[in-house]
C-alpha cells in the first residue's frame, strides 16, 4: 500500500515505513503527526483518487529537523565587479511513515477491530460534513497541516474566521500556539480577506 501526499508545497510517493524529509514542520523529534493532504492512495489494483484530497489521512514519526546540503548562488551581471555570492541551506524534517489511511502494516489485530466495529463508520459522517465547510487554510502563506491540525483544535477552519481576528485574538493564539509573532508576520488576516474577495 502506498499514498501520495502534499506538505510545503510538494508531494510524495510515501509507503508504510519509509523515511522522507519534506518542508520543516512545527514539531520536535519524537512527535507523531498527522498528514490530512492525502492526493491518493494505492492498495494492489485498487486506487483511490481525491477530488483534490481523499478522506483519510497520513500517519508519521518525526525522527529529526535538520538543515540540507549548502547550495550556493552565484549571480553574474554583464557589468564590471558585478557578482554576488550566496549560501542557502532549507530547514527540512525528516519522518517515518507508520500508517496510510489510519492501517499500519504491522498491526494486523487493527483490521480485525474495525470490521467488528462498524460504529467508528457512522462517527465519520459529522466529521465529512464539517470538512466539507472547512476552507483549505494551507493556502495560507506559512500555514502548513500541523498548524491547520492546532487551528482546528481551536474551532479555527474557516478564511472568515482568520478574516475576523482582533488583536485580542492574535495574542491569545499567538501564545497558545506558541507561534513567536508569526499571524502578524505574514499577514494571515490581509491574505484571508483576500481569498474571501477572490
């Protein structure tokens, strides 16, 4: 069984024990995390396409944060002494996939749960309902699925929501999520009202 999943900005090919590094998420070694952006899944001959995301969801282990390789940048203009030479290094975080679609591979006593308890099923339904209502924050520059998990927690799933944020409500987020000024940083009201408009 594989999935293909979407965090920072790009996908991965992802299977039930593999290790990847993606874009640096708000987590600390050690944690497990939730991947809600699932594009597909593929189990044998059976596939399973999202319109644009599937349902269910991406379970892993952050094992580190670390930085790349340096790349280094080098700029020539057609002008005399006109170089510039820079360094970047990307901040990643590496994780061990440990179940697709709430099955892990090396609990098989899991499976047999879930086909005597059909109840779990019917929970599901409410919850379908309220994503459907949900915007898709990580549109939200600097908003990645960890912080989308948080701000759902806090009842936070709408643009109009974000939209209609006091400076009450950005302190009292700010130090619940321990976010280090970041709603302010990088306009997450201004961008919100400008989805609505669009």
């Amino acid at each position: 069984m594989y999935a293909v999943i979407k965090t920072g900005g790009k996908q991965y090919r992802v299977a039930v024990g593999d290790k990847v590094k993606v874009e640096s998420l708000q987590a600390e070694a050690g944690d497990k995390i939730t991947l809600d952006h699932v594009l597909m899944i593929g189990d044998g001959d059976k596939v399973e396409v999202g319109t644009p995301t599937l349902d269910k969801s991406v379970e892993a282990t952050v094992l580190s944060n670390g930085r790349g390789k340096k790349l280094r940048v080098v700029k020539f203009r057609r002008r005399q002494n006109s170089r510039t030479r820079t360094g970047h290094r990307q901040n990643y975080t590496e994780l061990e996939i440990t179940a697709i679609g709430g099955k892990a591979a090396s609990k098989p006593a899991a499976k047999k749960k879930a086909a005597e308890k059909p109840a779990p099923a019917k929970k599901a339904a409410p919850k379908k309902a309220a994503a459907a209502d949900a915007d898709d924050l990580t549109k939200i520059s600097g908003v990645g699925p960890v912080i989308v998990g948080k701000l759902e927690g806090m009842g936070i799933t709408t643009f109009q929501q974000i939209a209609d944020f006091t400076a009450d409500d950005i302190t009292r987020i700010d130090e619940e999520l321990n976010f280090k000024g970041r709603i302010e940083r990088d306009e997450w009201v201004k961008q919100a009202k400008e989805f609505l408009k669009g």
